[in-house]
C-alpha cells in the first residue's frame, strides 16, 4: 500500500509546547488563549496507543465500529476511526485519511 501524504491542520501552544488536533482556540493543558496558539501542517503518520471494538453503538452507525487512538509524529493523540477490516495491534505504524464526513479514519503502512 502507497502511503497517503495529507498534512492535518493542528496548533502548537507556545507557553507549553503541545500539539494539538483539531485546532482550539485554548490550550486545554496550560489554558493560554488564542494568540499563544501558532497554526501548522503536520504529517498524517503515527503509532496506534489503544484501540477497541464497539459492538453496540449508537443508532446512527452500523456495528462493529472499530477506533484507535494514534500517537502522531509530533506527539499529539488523535480518536480515529478503522478505514478497513484488517487487523492493527498497538504499536502499528498507520497513515490518518480523511473519509467523506471529514472524520479521521486509519490503516496499516505497509
């Protein structure tokens, strides 16, 4: 599989020096306001931390709906979405796509 380049909009917090995604218009670490907050593109690569199954969720989506949470290159932890059926274990290397609702999905790097 080819690899995805997309760069993911985030901010760095200059007072504290976390990345965070989506972009906020206060650090929810250190509380400094927008104007401390500096825009950047960052790589769509990371590392799956955690992840689970959900066999019963909620009516709007059909089950299983499998998510991880992906450590980013730059440190942040991003919630994502399953992009296909195969199988990721902690500390797989994954690319984040974008799906058509704009929602982060990922897959394997192979």
């Amino acid at each position: 599989m080819m690899i995805f380049r997309m760069k993911i909009e985030a901010v760095m917090c200059d007072q504290c020096r976390n990345v965070l995604v989506p972009p906020r218009e206060i650090c929810p670490y250190c509380g400094t306001l927008k104007n401390n907050l500096r825009s950047l593109l960052i790589e769509n690569t990371g590392v799956v931390i955690s992840h689970t199954t959900l066999n019963m969720p909620s009516q709007e989506f059909s089950f299983p709906i499998r998510i991880a949470l992906v450590k980013l290159q730059e440190g942040c932890v991003v919630l994502c979405l399953a992009d296909n059926e195969e199988e990721i274990d902690i500390d797989s290397d994954v690319e984040l796509i974008l799906d058509d609702e704009d929602r982060f999905r990922y897959r394997n790097i192979k």
